[in-house]
C-alpha cells in the first residue's frame, strides 16, 4: 500500500514525528497498561531456563541490540554476548541450546543476519526475532517473533524502528526479569509505568527542542567531523548518533565509550571537532562530565545534551546543551534519540543532502 509524507519535507522527519504514537501502540503489545505489567510473550523462550543471550544485528538494529544487551545483563541477570552479524556468522562462537538467541532486523532480509540466525539454529538455540516485517524471512525461520509493529520505514536512515526496537528489548527484559526472579512484581510496575509515560514525553520533547536543534544544526553542518561520547546505555547512543549523522549528512563522526576518550580520540581534540557528549543525570554522570572537562581543556567545543538535573549539575561551558525532562534510566535511551536523530535530520537538511535515499545506501541489504 502507499505511504505519504503527510505534510512533512521528508519520510525521515514524519518518521520521527510519529515516534509518540506508534510507541504508544507498540507498547500496547508488550504492556498492560491498566495493571503496569509486561503481557506475556512468545512463550516459544522460556528466559527462566537460559544460561544466556546471544543477540546478531546489523547497523542501527545491532545498536538497539547493545542497548539491550545492558537491560538483559542488569535486570535479568543473563549474560549476553552481542556481535554485528557479519563478525557474529563467521566468529565460530561455542554455543549450547541452553541459550536462546536474538536477531533484530527491520526488514527481516538482512543477509548477516539471517546467516547469523541460521548458525544459532544449528547449534540447537532457540531463535527469537525482533522485526517489522512480520512476513520477512528472518521472522519465518524463527521460533518466537517480538513484532516491533513500527510501521513501514520509508527513510532509509532508521529512526522509529530504533525505538521500538528499545521499546521491545526493555519490555523483554523485564519479562525476563519476572521469569528469573531478578525483578520483583513492585520493580515491575515502577517500570511498565515509566514505559508507559513514554509517548507523552517524547512528543513533550519533539515539540521544545526542534527551534533549538534546528539552529544548531546549521552550526554543525561547517564541520567536517564530529565525536559522540556516552556511558552505559548512552554509549551505544552515542554510535547510533554518529552512525545517523554519518549516513545522511555524509560528516565523519564517531561515536566513543566516553572513558575511551583518553586512550585515543582525545589526540583529535581541537576547535574544529565538536564533541556531543550523551549524559543523562544517571549513575554515571559524574564520570562523563569529567570527561567533558578534558575535552574543554582542550580547546573542544562541546554540545551537551542531557537533562535538567543534568544541566543544573554542569558548570561548564557549551556550544549548546540540549535540556530534555528528567525521565527514569529506562526510558533514557528512548527519549535521548530525539535529539540525536533531529541533529542529524536538520544538519542533513542544511546541507542539501539526500535526506530519504543518501548516497551509496539500501534501505534493506540483502547481499553478504
Ligand atoms: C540505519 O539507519 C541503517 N540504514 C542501517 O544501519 C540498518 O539499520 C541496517 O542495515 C540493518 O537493517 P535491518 O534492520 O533491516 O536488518
């Protein structure tokens, strides 16, 4: 069937706006949203038994992957190993059906993937697939499929399956919390509702910080290169952010493990290579602001983007900050990639890009 760009520029940018609503009706797939609990799954995974997760995606879908892998290892206690699928399907990783593994694809094509997928099927694990397309080959060789039920994705940079990838991988791994007993029927609820409050919020954020981002994005798009740095769950933000500007505004930007800083990529610091620093008032806060000030130190320009209890906390001086609400650490990821995927939007704008189709990219890549 056709899709339109409503009344937006591009398929990118009504992708992004639509972000509130389609979560809110994912969500409503994996939540109660009377009981605050987590519905009951594919019960072809059993994530009570599992000595652990392996997890193979591509791109954007592997980094939703590593954001889960955090969620699966703090709340359920089960160890993931995690790996771009072209490394994962030739790795020869010792495996034991004792584990289950997931693949996460919007398309459900991705040929690493599916390769990765049946490698795992013949080491006797069970398969879960994280996909859009219900139909797709991924998730017909599958034992339990998790629908991320985002709708077509026309951009070929992805953005709601992003988030509803997050929204899925958060709903799993309370439900795998609940199974093992690592999470308690109270930490449930606390979650689900915070789950639950997520579509107000982000179409809160998507109204306050477009002018902002906006502007700033036409100082970004003089740069040739930019750095993004995060912890913990921030820190595969921070690649999802370099990967997102990379792709559609065609600027080198890298995304680092915020303590990585100093064993490399603080040599590249100067004025001419702004550093986005990803840091939510979280446990690790005052550790990536330590980080900021070497960066500071160090001539950088620094674009801050966090949020108010964040921003009162940091007395230093920014290119910008970028302030969203304080919202819990579950939900962080998802409300962080606003900005992040508006920064890469309106600087791709602002240099007259290809927003939708960027050069040399296939929405879906089928071939090795
Ligand atoms: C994301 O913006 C990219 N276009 C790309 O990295 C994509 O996420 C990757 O190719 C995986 O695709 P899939 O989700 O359809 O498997």
């Amino acid at each position: 069937f056709m899709v339109d760009k409503g009344n937006h520029r591009h398929f990118m940018e009504k992708e992004i706006y639509e972000q509130p609503e389609i979560i809110s009706h994912a969500l409503g797939h994996y939540i109660d949203f009377a009981s605050h609990t987590v519905k009951s799954t594919d019960k072809a995974i059993d994530f009570s038994k599992l000595s652990g997760l392996a997890i193979s995606a591509c791109g954007t879908a592997y980094l939703a992957g590593l954001v889960g892998k955090y969620w699966f290892e703090r709340y359920a206690r089960l160890p993931v190993e995690i790996d771009v699928a072209s490394e994962f399907r030739y790795r020869e990783l010792p495996l034991s059906p004792t584990q289950a593994a997931l693949f996460i694809s919007q398309s459900g094509e991705t040929a690493d993937t599916l390769a990765s997928l049946r490698y795992c099927k013949d080491e006797g694990l069970k398969i879960g697939a994280i996909v859009n397309v219900k139909e797709s080959t991924i998730a017909r060789e599958s034992d339990a499929i998790f629908p991320i039920l985002a709708g077509p994705e026309i951009g070929v940079a992805s953005t709601k399956a992003f988030t509803c990838q997050l929204a899925v991988l958060a709903s799993l791994s309370i439900a795998a919390g609940r199974a093992r007993g690592t999470v308690s029927e109270a930490d449930e609820k606390a979650m689900v509702k915070h789950l639950a409050e997520m579509p107000r919020i982000m179409s809160k954020v998507l109204n306050e910080i477009q002018p902002q981002i906006e502007a700033l994005s036409r100082d970004l798009s003089r740069f040739k290169d930019v750095l993004y740095l995060g912890r913990g769950t921030s820190y595969p933000l921070a690649m999802e952010g370099a990967l997102k500007l990379k792709e559609i505004s065609y600027i080198h930007a890298e995304g680092y493990a915020a303590g990585e800083l100093k064993h490399g990529p603080i040599a590249l610091i100067d004025e001419n290579m702004p550093v986005i620093v990803i840091a939510p008032h979280d446990r690790f806060f005052e550790k990536t602001v330590s980080n900021m000030q070497e960066v500071a130190a160090r001539g950088g320009k620094i674009i801050f983007i966090t949020d108010e209890k964040g921003a009162a906390a940091s007395k230093l001086e920014t290119m910008a900050t970028i302030t969203l609400p304080n919202v819990d650490e579950i939900i962080a990821p998802m409300i962080f990639s606003l900005p992040i995927q508006l920064l890469a939007y309106h600087t791709a704008v602002f240099m007259g890009t290809d927003v939708d189709q960027p050069r040399n990219l296939a929405k879906s890549v089928t071939v090795e």
